[in-house]
C-alpha cells in the first residue's frame, strides 16, 4: 500500500561531501506497509544530524537499515564513498556504525568495565584480565569525564536509565565508531543528564563521529542538532539547518497540517466531586489533600522528585497509604490494592506504559480488555465474542491504527501502545481517570490527538487527574493545577490564566520542608457528602 502523495515539496538532499554515510534511494515495504519510500540523505562526519517524524513515519525503519536490522528493498548506502551491505548488526559494528535504540542492551549480571568490553574482554585461555580490562575502561572513562558517573564496580541491574545510555556509547566509542545513531536518548534522564550527555554527544561531532540524532523534544532538537531530516508516511520532506527552523515550522512539516489549536479546551466542570483525597501520608508525602470534579481536568505539575506518580500509585492502590482517606462520589472508599480502585471506578494509566501499563507481548485485543475480564466472564470462561466487541469498539473509537486485534501490542508505535491503555480504561467506563505522563515518548501528532481525547472524556464527564512534566500541556489542558514539591502540594492554581512562572515559583519553593506547614486543597462544600 504507498502512503499518500505528500503535499510538500520534495526535500533535495546537499550535496555529500567526501566523508559520512550516504543513503539513497532507500525503500522499504512490508505487508500491507511501505515503510520507507526513495529516501536519499546524508550523515555527515563531524555533524549532529536530527531525524523527526510522527510515529510511523519511518525514522525507526531508517535506523535499522543503517544498523543491519533491515536490508532495503531498493537504494544503498556507502560510508566515505565505500559500498555497504549488511547482512546482520554485526556488519554494521564491523564497518563502525552503531545504533542505540531506547532500551539499550544491558547483561545484569556482570560489572560495568564487562558490559562496555562485552565481546572483547581482554585475556587468554578463557580468563579475564580484570587488571588490563578496568585499566582500558577506566582511561576511557575519565577521557569523556564519566568515572564519576559510571562506577566500574556497578553491576547491570543496578545501572539507572542515564547509565545504561553511557554503557552502550563507551561500548561504541571503544569500537572506533564513525556513526553514531542515538534514538529517543534522552526519554528517561533528568535535565542535569541531558546536559551530560549533550556533552558528550558533542564532544563526539567535534571529533569527527557522524551523529544521527533521534527524539521527539522539538526544543531539544533545536539546541543540539546542526541539522534536522523531517519524514512523513515514509518519505523525506524536508532536510533543513536547525538555525532555519523554528517549533511551528517543525511541526507543520512533520504533520501536514497546523497544530496551534491542540490545546483548545471546552470548558465542562461540574459540582460534582468524583474523587477527593484527605490528608494523604505515605513514604512519599504528608498531609497532602486534593479533589477532583466531574468533567475537570486537573493537573499536577512539580519537579522530578515531587512525589506525583507516587501520589497516583497511592490513590490507586499500587503503594502503601499510612493515613488519610479517600472518597469516591463522595463515598468513603477502602482501597488496599489496584483491584479495589477499579471496582470503585478509578483507571490509571502509568507512565511507564511498556512496564507498567502493557504485556507487550500479548495482543492488542488482550491489552484492550485486561480491566474488563470479570465482566466478560461467565461460569470463569471469557465470552470471545463480546471481548472482541467490547475491545474493537474503544480501539476503533481510539483510532488505533493496527492491522489487527491480534497484533502484539510491543509492534505498535509509541503513540498506538498509549490509546490500547486508554482503550482499556474506558471499556472498564471509570469515574476518575489517572493519566501519568500521558505524551511522554510520543510524536506531535498523536500528542494532539491524546489532547483531544482528554478533553472528550472530561465532556463525557470523567474527572481526570493529568500528570505532567510538560509545562504547555499542563496550563493548556488543565482547569486548575496543583503544584507539588518535596512529596507535599505546595500551592493551587486556576488552570485558564497561570503561567510557567507561577507553576515554578510554587515548584521550587525553598523553605517548604517535611515539618513546614501547606495550603491545603480547599474542597466545595457541594457535593462533599462522606
């Protein structure tokens, strides 16, 4: 099936110099998709090349053609003017292109200097020579300024995600590498890491290593990258300098369409309480009280840190709640486990959606209904049927785009694994619906859309408690926003109004402490019954 003409012009790639990865003419298809079609660009030696798209527009695709995943069906690629073909990764390794994809490849049970030398560990006769291995790892640790950062002795499970991504690109730098290919780096780091890894990254560019830099933060893009490779439905539409290129200019690019309306809200607040928490204390918070109303969106903005995952985990059930209540509809609930939140009505989409929120190697239609088994059951028999009635209703609704309900859910884009989630909540028709970083990892595009089902569901009536790092979302989707710091609510917002300072002034407040007095959420006496 070929994907729609584009109604930009096409991109006219520059003309390559002597050294880099040349890509021409590169497609590829797969059943019922053409994934690639005719993309010709080059990654230039010494320059930070930025590829962004919209899920399913082919970046992915692109990047394991370059590391040997994929040979493509039409088109080649060369490196310094030499002819490649890859029959696997390890030809691409040979050839000194690697690729790091979102979750890098760890062993958990071996030390960091083993991890980053895996394949060749220094020695003979089957032993290590531990002495000559941390010498080897810890000269190229302090090279790049990562002996701090990246303990030798930490074993792979103990590694946080800013580690991983160290361990796979010292794996590279050891290895020669001349292209260097990083995708979506950043999705799990704090701003301190992203800085060190920028670093990095352009201590690399300036030594002369070809990166190709994948991501969908369009401000981060703008900061690091020297130019940016924009595709769409397959096709290359633009190549541009980063200078040139401005946020709304990305964004029409990769969409097709203008996007300053994403954040439009219709406003339906009513009196009514779906859900209220009093005086909440935990391992993570104290005395922290809020509420929430039928066809409110109500967001919760902090630092990382704040405590508001574990806020949400706490009212779901997931983590342990010392003291405090929680009403639903004004009714005092009892809720000890993630099974008693969703009898009384409450759905939570976590923010770690593969983790947490998916089986990704089970169907879509299995993801769909995971919340709704005992109502399709009969006699401790699921009802195939209505599951698949049920499920294809909400997915269709959603407009998932899969080819099927039988789909692992693990191949689905970003933006696709994040509408099953919701697919499932509104099957199991909640009262509050927990949304925790609800875009993160997600294209603009499928971004819009997410925005746009939120503010459906909160007209259907559905009270939404919206957690965001995202500051835009939060004051353009949010009808009032608490603030929270150091596992504490820190202040109350208007949503319609507030600005990024305000949010941040309440989010780094420096004399809010464990033992410091807090606003306290002030609830509408109506509809405040229990």
């Amino acid at each position: 099936m070929s994907p729609p003409a584009s109604t930009e012009p096409p991109a006219t790639p520059v003309p390559s110099p002597s050294l880099g990865l040349e890509i021409r003419g590169v497609s590829k298809a797969f059943p019922n998709v053409q994934a690639l079609s005719d993309v010709s660009l080059e990654a230039r030696s010494g320059e930070i090349l930025a590829f962004l798209g919209e899920n399913g527009a082919g970046k992915s695709t692109l990047l394991k053609v370059i590391n040997g995943d994929y040979q493509p069906d039409i088109g080649t690629l060369t490196l310094d003017g030499q002819p490649l073909r890859f029959a696997n990764p390890l030809d691409a390794h040979r050839a000194g292109i690697r690729v790091i994809y979102q979750e890098p490849e760890i062993i958990p049970g071996v030390d960091v200097a083993e991890n980053i030398c895996v394949g060749e560990l220094p020695g003979r006769g089957g032993f290590v020579d531990r002495r000559l291995l941390e010498t080897r790892v810890r000269a190229d640790l302090d090279r790049y300024g990562f002996s701090a950062a990246l303990p030798m002795g930490l074993m792979g499970d103990m590694l946080s995600p800013a580690q991983r991504q160290l361990v796979e690109i010292m794996r590279a730098i050891k290895s020669n590498v001349r292209v260097l290919a990083l995708d979506e780096p950043t999705s799990s780091l704090t701003d301190d890491e992203v800085q060190r890894l920028f670093a990095l990254v352009r201590r690399l560019r300036d030594e002369g290593v070809a990166i190709i830099y994948v991501s969908h933060r369009i401000r981060e893009i703008l900061q690091l990258a020297d130019r940016v490779a924009i595709l769409r439905d397959g096709r290359l539409i633009a190549v541009r300098p980063a200078a040139d290129l401005t946020e709304e200019e990305i964004v029409r690019l990769m969409v097709g369409r203008d996007l300053t309306a994403m954040f439009q809200r219709r406003r339906a607040v009513t009196d009514r309480v779906v859900l209220r928490a009093e005086h909440i204390a935990s391992n993570w918070h104290h005395d922290v009280s809020f509420y929430v109303r039928a066809g409110e969106v109500v967001g919760f903005a902090g630092l990382v840190g704040a405590g508001r995952t574990e806020l949400a985990k706490v009212v779901f059930g997931e983590l342990p709640r010392d003291s405090g209540s929680v009403f639903v509809d004004g009714r005092l609930v009892s809720i000890r486990r993630p099974s008693d939140a969703v009898t009384e009505g409450i759905g939570y989409a976590p923010e770690d959606r593969k983790r947490e929120g998916l089986i990704l190697m089970r169907s879509v239609l299995e993801n769909a209904s995971l919340a709704v088994l005992q109502r399709l059951s009969r006699f401790h028999f699921i009802q195939r049927r209505m599951e698949r009635r049920l499920a294809g209703e909400y997915i269709e609704r959603l407009r998932v785009r899969t080819p099927s309900l039988e789909q692992e859910v693990g191949k689905l884009s970003g933006g696709n694994q994040q509408k099953v989630v919701l697919a499932r909540w509104l099957a199991a028709k909640p009262k509050v619906l927990i949304l925790d970083e609800p875009t993160r990892g997600i294209d603009v595009g499928a971004k819009a859309e997410i925005y746009h089902l939120i503010d459906d569901l909160a007209n259907q009536g559905l009270g939404v408690m919206f957690i965001s790092s995202d500051l835009p979302e939060i004051l353009g989707l949010s009808d009032r926003i608490y603030v929270m710091q150091n596992g504490r609510i820190s202040g109350e917002l208007p949503g319609p109004g507030a600005t990024e300072e305000q949010v941040l002034a309440l989010a780094m407040v420096d004399h809010l402490s464990r033992a410091d007095p807090v606003p306290k959420s002030t609830a509408p006496e109506e509809g405040l019954a229990g």
